[in-house]
C-alpha cells in the first residue's frame, strides 16, 4: 500500500522530507515529492499521476481535501500547525529566504508578493502575509481530519517530543520495526545508508561488489539516528531553537512566536479573514 505524507507550508515540511528520503533509501524505496499542481500537468488528477509514478512514498506538502480524493488507497500522515505561527514563519520566510524557483518552476505569486513585503514594513507585511496565507490555510480548514489510514499530527507535539513523535508515525507507515535493539536489522541500515551520508566510509570498490542489503522495515534506532542527522542545530548550521536568524530557512525553530510579532490589529485580521481558524484547530488565545 502506498504511505504518504501530508504536509502544509511553514510545518516544518522541509525536515519530515529529509526523514523520509532519507528512509526510502535505506529501504530501497522510491520516493515521490509533490509541491504544486504543474508537476501533474498531463494527467487529469494527481492520483492519476500518483497511479502512474507508482511510489512507494509520496510526499505532497500542501495537498487539499479534493486532491487527497482522487488518490489510491494509502496509509499517511497529516501535520497542522498553529495557523498564527504559520503567518509569521511565512513571513519571513516569503521576505528573506524562500527559493522563488523549485523543481524548475517558478513561484510567480512569490516573486510579487516578496516585492510587496520589501516595499512596506513589518506590521503592514503581516497584514499582507495574512491574506497571501489563504493558499495555505484555506486547504487546512477545509482537510476532513477523519480520512481514513491517516494519522493526524501537529508540528508542536512533533517538535517538543521528536523521539516518540517520530516512532509513532513511522510505525503507523509500517516503516519501523519497534523494540529493542536489533543488531543485524541496524547493521544492513546503516550500510544501505552509507552512500548518502558518507559514513561510515565505504571504499568505492566495496560499495561496487558488495550489493545493498535488502530491508524491508528500518530498525528502531533509525529514529535517533535520522533525527540527530536532521537537528535544528546541525540543519541551522550550529544554532540552537530560539536562536533566530531571519534570513535562514531555519529561522527559529520553536513554537508560539507569533506572540513576539502579532498585534491585535494582526489578530483581528486572522479573524476576520479565517473566522474562528485559532479555536478550530484547539490552539490557545
């Protein structure tokens, strides 16, 4: 059966694709990695194109409701965010640091909305980032968080207790073997691993004779060892969460900033665009 992951920008989408591919690998699995509509151009719905990729793992980071319709039976992963930290992450991210380009195609709706938030200031870009935002949290509102095979997740939970966050969702993909040490199952993971994070240091003759270890589930301490390899700190290059720098990708890496940058003015316009979007989704005033 097809796993997937459902992500939604500024939910910490990037460092869950890291796990996941980096997951496929050590299981030999082909991975499929969906970021905008023009990707499927050709075929009439993403689940035919999905059909006719035949991944073993999709990853779709801002899917809505209608497109996760037309998709084959499958077993994934949603994760939400608080939508105010969504906003203000947006924000400077969309400012300073968002490729205005991927996979080849160009985020034209980016390319002006950058050119808006470096003409005005930041209580005025907020504002701006509020309505450019409904791209991202109109799909969110209208996700049926009942579908089925799909484990819900928020991004504060995963992000405050990664360990058993992580466990439980690669458990829920069928991806881990959970229990206790599994010398033999962590020795054929690590070797399949080995090529792509270059440790430990296989010669190249050896990696040419020696095939690749068939595995069908990762072993438990994969968890440990994929999120220490994609820490905030080693992702941000050496900073701790909380310690910001607004022109990274990784700018902060906590949860509740909005706090330190929305005013009620903010507040009122979340509202008055998203109606009760914050107590929808159970987070605090």
């Amino acid at each position: 059966m097809l796993r997937a992951f459902f992500g939604r920008h500024k939910t910490a989408s990037t460092w869950a694709r890291s796990i996941l591919h980096d997951a496929a690998h050590a299981l030999g699995l082909k991975i499929l990695t969906i970021h905008v509509p023009n990707q499927w151009a050709g075929h009439a719905t993403v689940g035919d194109y999905v059909r006719a990729e035949r991944p073993d793992i999709l990853v779709m980071t801002n899917v809505t409701q209608a497109q996760f319709e037309t998709l084959p039976p499958l077993r994934g992963l949603n994760v939400i965010r608080d939508p105010r930290d969504i906003i203000v992450s947006g924000y400077f991210s969309h400012r300073n640091s968002h490729p205005e380009q991927l996979m080849g195609i160009v985020w034209e709706e980016l390319v002006e909305h950058r050119r808006v938030l470096a003409e005005v200031d930041v209580e005025a870009g907020l504002l701006a980032e509020i309505e450019f935002s409904g791209v991202f949290l109109d799909p969110m509102c209208e996700w049926n968080y009942a579908n089925p095979g799909v484990l819900e997740l928020r991004m504060e939970d995963m992000v405050a207790d990664p360990y058993a966050h992580w466990t439980r969702a690669l458990t829920h993909l069928d991806l881990l073997v959970p229990g206790p040490f599994d010398r033999l199952r962590n020795a054929a993971c690590t070797w399949n691993l080995a090529d792509r994070r270059s440790t430990p240091r296989v010669p190249a003759l050896a990696r040419r004779v020696l095939p690749r270890v068939p595995l069908r589930r990762l072993p438990q301490a994969y968890v440990a060892g994929a999120l220490a390899r994609f820490s905030f700190e080693r992702l941000s290059k050496g900073r701790r969460p909380g310690e910001e720098d607004v022109h990274s990708h990784y700018r902060r890496g906590v949860a509740g900033d909005w706090r330190n940058h929305l005013t009620e003015v903010h507040l009122k316009a979340i509202t008055a665009r998203y109606g009760d979007i914050v107590q929808q989704f159970g987070y605090a005033p």
